[in-house]
C-alpha cells in the first residue's frame, strides 16, 4: 500500500468509526411502522429514530394513533408493516411475526418499559412486591437483590415510606409513581409512557411529572406522550406531532412549539392553550 492509499485507507476507516459512533448511540429505530384495524388505518408509515439518554414528546389530538404507537412498540399489538430497531438490533420485522414464540415475544418486550395512564399496579400486592415481582418472576433474580433494587427505585420515587402500603392506600400520583419504578425495574432500554398525568387531579400531577424530569436529567431514554405541552417543551429533546397516523411535524421542542410550520400544528397548539 503506497502513502496515498494508506492515507485514503485512514480517512474511510475515520468515516466508518464516525458512523458507527452514531449508530451506536442510536437507542430506538423505528421505520415503516403501518397499522389498521379492520378498514381504519391508524398508523401510516411512521419513521422516527430516539437518541440514547434522550426523551421525545408524542403529542396530537385524540385519535391520532399515539397510543397504538407506543403499543406497537411494547408488542402490545402487532404492525402491520415495519421494523423496530433497539440498540442497532432488529427486534421487531412486522414480516416475520409470526414466526416469534410468546416467550421469544415476552423476551424482546423487555426492552420497552411501559407506564400506562391508569397504574395498573396489581392489587393484591404491596408497593414493593408490585416493584420486585416482574425482575423475580420474569427475570428469575434472587428476592434479596429483587428487593434491595426495589427500595432503592422507591427511594428515587420519593416513596421509602410507602413500600409496605397497598394500591388502595396511595394516592393517583403515588400509585404512578410505584409504576414508574416497577417499569424501571426491569432496567429497560427505553422506558414508555402513556399520558402518566392525565388520570391524576392537578395537584398530584406535578409530582409524577417532577419524577419524570428527573429522570430526563439522569439521561433515561423516554417516549413521553403527553397533554402536558410545557412539560414536553421543557423535558424532550424532539417532538413528534401526530396527526391522523401520521408523523406531521416534527423538531425540537422550540421548533415545534416556537415555530410550528404546519396550519394542523398551529391549530392543535392553539386549541390546548385555549
Ligand atoms: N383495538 C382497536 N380496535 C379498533 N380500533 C382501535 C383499536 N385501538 C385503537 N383503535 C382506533 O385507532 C385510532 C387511534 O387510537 P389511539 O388510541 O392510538 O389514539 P390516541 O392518539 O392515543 O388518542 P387519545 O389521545 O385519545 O389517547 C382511534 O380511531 C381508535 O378508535
Ligand atoms: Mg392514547
């Protein structure tokens, strides 16, 4: 190899760590993701790529298929059309699907964390055995590191002196936040969550979403869909307008709530200010 090739052989080589580099921080990858419900198109080809240690924003008006979004990502329902990508891994071809075992299913929805909008929490079992159960039954960890890691997560959640209480005796804002740190903890990649503040009275909301940010500033990697547009604002790093399907707009959150480009975006903002 002659100075020139080596040098050309060195520049490639530059430019291929530099797009590995940026592959690798690439968290979540979603392409081509198609789903409909009988006749009802619900999702139309939605691409969208999430930063490690990034939060995005899904806001959009009711209907606009946020919630399926987030489904089709935790394997709560199947894409018609598509592929999932989490850490530069295809975890989910909507062509092949069928082929995938429930257990090889259960085993790829470990990567999504989910918080839904009603908790969820299982009844019958304290705040800490309803953090401890999935890493002990799902993921066979021992009980004592099971509960060691589930006081701590409570702890985080402001909640050390709620572990032995049971769902009836927490308050909304309280039983989210031990959903919050159930969902953590099974350590997922990327951690979901669907409209977490809108089942709560405004008083309790301001402390689920001030465990939320929290978490934004200890770089978790979020999918936040949400009605609550200064907190989207203030938390992500990109927004994704949602409208009919479709991805319509998308930006930083001072691009999208700054500057919106789209008459649709314009009239969604407008609506919620109002
Ligand atoms: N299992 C289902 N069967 C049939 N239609 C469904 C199903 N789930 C959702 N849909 C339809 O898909 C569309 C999108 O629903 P989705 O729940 O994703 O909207 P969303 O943006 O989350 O709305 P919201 O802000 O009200 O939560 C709606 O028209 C809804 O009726
Ligand atoms: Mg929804």
């Amino acid at each position: 190899m002659d100075g020139a090739e080596r040098k050309k052989d060195h520049g490639e080589l530059k430019k291929m760590s530099a797009e590995n580099t940026k592959e690798n921080n690439i968290a979540l990858e979603v392409t081509g993701i198609s789903k409909a419900f009988g006749s009802t198109v619900v999702l139309k080809n939605v691409d969208f790529s999430l930063k490690k240690g990034e939060a995005i924003s899904i806001i959009g008006s009711s209907g606009s298929g946020k919630t399926t979004l987030l489904r089709c990502l935790n394997f709560l329902e199947t894409p018609d059309t598509g592929i999932i990508k989490v850490n530069g891994k295809v975890l989910l071809d909507a062509s092949e699907m069928k082929s995938l075992s429930d257990e090889e299913i259960r085993k790829r929805r470990l990567h999504f964390g989910m918080v839904f909008q009603q908790f969820n929490l299982f009844p019958q079992y304290t705040a800490l055995e309803n953090v401890m159960l999935a890493p002990v039954l799902v993921d066979k960890k021992n009980k004592h590191d099971a509960r060691s890691r589930a006081v701590e997560l409570l702890s985080v959640m402001g909640l050390s002196d709620k572990t032995d209480r049971y769902p009836h005796e927490l308050s909304g804002g309280q039983q989210q936040r031990v959903a919050i740190a159930r969902a953590l903890a099974m350590d997922p990649d990327i951690l979901c969550f669907d409209e977490p503040t809108s089942a709560l009275d405004p008083e309790l909301t301001g402390e689920v979403l001030s465990v939320i940010r929290d978490l934004s500033s200890r770089h978790t990697t979020m999918i936040i869909v949400t009605h609550e547009m200064s907190f989207a604002r203030d938390v992500s790093h990109q927004v994704l307008f949602m409208d009919s399907g479709i991805i319509l707009e998308r930006g930083t959150p001072d691009e999208v709530f700054g500057n919106p480009k789209e008459e649709r975006t314009k009239a969604f903002l407008g609506s919620i200010d109002s």
